[in-house]
C-alpha cells in the first residue's frame, strides 16, 4: 500500500511540475504553439506575408520554409519580359508555371511581376526586322500582346501584377526615367500598360512598383504620376514600395510621411521586395575593395534587429492601408545583394539565416 501511495504522488508530483513549466511559456506568449506558428500567422489579421523565389527553391528545405512561413509568392525573375518572352514569337513558360503551379497545390497567393520595365526585357522588342527602332504604335502593339498573352494564361491564378516597374528617374531633378519605352512612348506606354492589363484582367489588382518611394523628393515624383493616372482614370489600385532599405535607411519619419501621401491619392500599398541590407545604399555596380569586409558582426546584428523592429512597428500602424509585406528571396543563404552592387561581397538582408533558421530580427518583428 505504502509503495502505491508513493507511486500516486509522484506521478501528481509530475503532473504539477508540467503544468508549472508551461505557465512561462503560455504568459510569455512563447508557447509551443506559438513558436510554431509562421509568419503568415502571426500576421494573419494585419498583412499577407510573401516571399520572392526562384523554380529552385520549390523542393527542400526551403520549399518546406516556404510553406511554413509565406501566404503569398512571388516569381523573382520567371514572369519578367525578358524570361518569360525572349523572343517576338516564342514565350518560355516552364518557370512561371512551375510557381503558379507550386503556389496552387500549397493554398500560396501569386504576385504577377513585372508586365513593363526598362531592364530584362529582350532587344527585339524595340527593333523592326531591319535593326531599326519600332515605332510608337508597333510598340504600344507588342506591349498589348505581351500583357493579353501573359495575363490571361495566369487569369485567376495571379491576384496582382506589378505593371510599371521603375518608369521615375533616378536624378532628384528628373520626372520620368529616360527608357527607351519613354523615347519612344512619351508618358503614354504607363498609360497604356494599366490600361491593357485591366482589360485582359479586370479582377487583377494593379500596381505601380519602384525603389527609394520613402525618400521625400522621389515621393513627390510618384504623387505628380499617380495623381496625373488618376486623373486620366487610368486603372491603379495601389502602389509597391520595394523597400530595399538599409540599417541606415529610411527613417521613421520618411516611411510615415510617404505612407500618408501614397495613401491620400486613394491608392492601398503592398510592400514588394523587402530586404534590409547591412550596408550603406549604392546604385552603381562596383568591385569589392581591398580590405573590404563582408562579416556579419554583432553590432551590424542589433542595427539590423533594430531596423526591422522599427520598420514593421510602422507598418502595423497602417494595417488599413497596407495589404501585403513580400521578403525579396527567402534567406540570408542566397540574396541578390550578393552580387549587386558589390560583386561577391556576402549580404544577410533576410530573417532566416544561411541554415534556414530564424534569425533575432525574426523574432523582434513577431514579438508585439
């Protein structure tokens, strides 16, 4: 009897030193349950959470991460003119539809992009058979073609399409980027573009996508496009901040103020290809310096934590206008800012490390 008796209290002895050890875990909002939640969980009532990647991404591991973490995909380079259509009578369409096909058979949302861009679009579009540049009409015609023909294979299968890519210049006193689409267009193949892919589409939602939209005199730039589309009513729903930011940039204040006026136009906004660079921003390609250091280190570490913490902390107070937050590639293992702009100088702009785990800025941003 005595040896029963003791059997039962050690096994009451256990079960109440279970439920103890789960009380921090439930209190702290670090519960089992918790921590195996996604991003797209934690996130479910405030943004879809997505991911750019490539066909070689779609098995593994990372495709695993993938399914855990996003709601949404987004082809990284499949769907831009230049893969997609790389020749007037030939469309290459393996990639693409391996994503949009992974993305159905996983309940993923697909982000179209890009419909229209200056870079990565093939050379024959803006040549005649005879080497000469086309005209304005035979342009606008082949960008009609492309935008039907792209748009309505993926036609309920893709919720959203970057249009425009990049059509405001780099120069401060610059209105529209000198493109070739621009030499020969003026302003109207943005036009046209909307215009075209809401035809072939006309539940896609259609973006404007561009870099450095925080900082304040491009955020003027963008306003004087939209507002003059608008005017036009030419077919907008929003606009995409790439937000290839930097821990140096950009500042609370730019962010807010850029949110505000993007948002007072009437249009909502997605945030696109985000990624948080350790180092300064460089638009011009350059080669790695001597005695130029690509480590990761503590302190570049806690600048980028808290970068990403102040960042998201924004992004959440304008839940209402914001719909979707998309990590330009998926981990710290591969970022096209290993090669760009510094060739071969290593980056760790992502919340998952070179072995796919969660990073510290991971969990600042899941931690609210």
């Amino acid at each position: 009897m005595y040896i029963l008796k003791s059997i039962a209290f050690f096994n009451k002895l256990n079960l109440w030193i279970l439920i103890l050890l789960y009380i921090p875990f439930k209190g702290t909002g670090q519960s089992l349950q918790t921590h195996s939640k996604g991003l797209k969980d934690v996130y479910q009532s405030y943004f879809t959470m997505g991911v750019a990647a490539s066909v070689l991404s779609l098995q593994g591991e990372e495709a695993q991460l993938i399914k855990k973490e996003f709601a949404s995909i987004t082809p990284e380079n499949a769907m831009k003119m230049g893969p997609i259509h790389p020749e007037e009578n030939r469309y290459y369409w393996k990639d693409a539809d391996s994503i949009v096909s992974f993305a159905q058979r996983n309940g993923l949302k697909v982000r179209g992009h890009t419909l229209c861009w200056h870079e990565q679009t093939p050379a024959w579009l803006f040549k005649d058979s005879k080497g000469n540049r086309v005209s304005k009409e035979v342009l606008l015609s082949r960008l009609r073609s492309h935008i039907f023909t792209v748009m309505q294979r993926y036609k309920g299968k893709v919720y959203a399409w970057d249009v425009v890519n990049e059509a405001i210049d780099d120069h401060p006193d610059t209105y529209l980027r000198n493109s070739l689409w621009y030499q020969i267009c003026g302003e109207d193949f943005i036009t046209k573009a909307f215009e075209y892919a809401h035809e072939a589409d006309p539940d896609a939602l259609l973006f404007y996508n561009d870099y450095n939209t925080e900082r304040p005199e491009k955020v003027e730039r963008i306003c004087r496009l939209i507002k003059s589309l608008k005017d036009k009513n030419v077919p907008i729903y929003g606009i995409g901040l790439q937000a290839h930011w930097s821990i140096f940039e950009p500042s609370t204040a730019e962010l807010e103020n850029a949110i505000r006026k993007y948002a007072a136009l009437g249009l909502k906004i997605q945030i696109t290809e985000l990624d948080i660079s350790v180092y300064p921003w460089e638009k011009e390609k350059r080669a790695l310096r001597p005695g130029e250091s690509d480590a990761y280190t503590p302190a570049l570490e806690k600048q980028q934590i808290n970068k990403y913490k102040e960042v998201f902390q924004v992004l959440r107070a304008h839940r209402k206008e914001i719909t979707g937050i998309t990590f330009w590639n998926i981990s710290d293992r591969h970022s096209w800012l290993d090669e760009y702009p510094v060739q071969g100088r290593k980056n760790y702009p992502l919340l998952f490390d070179q072995q796919l785990k969660r990073k510290k800025a991971y969990f600042a941003i899941t931690k609210f």
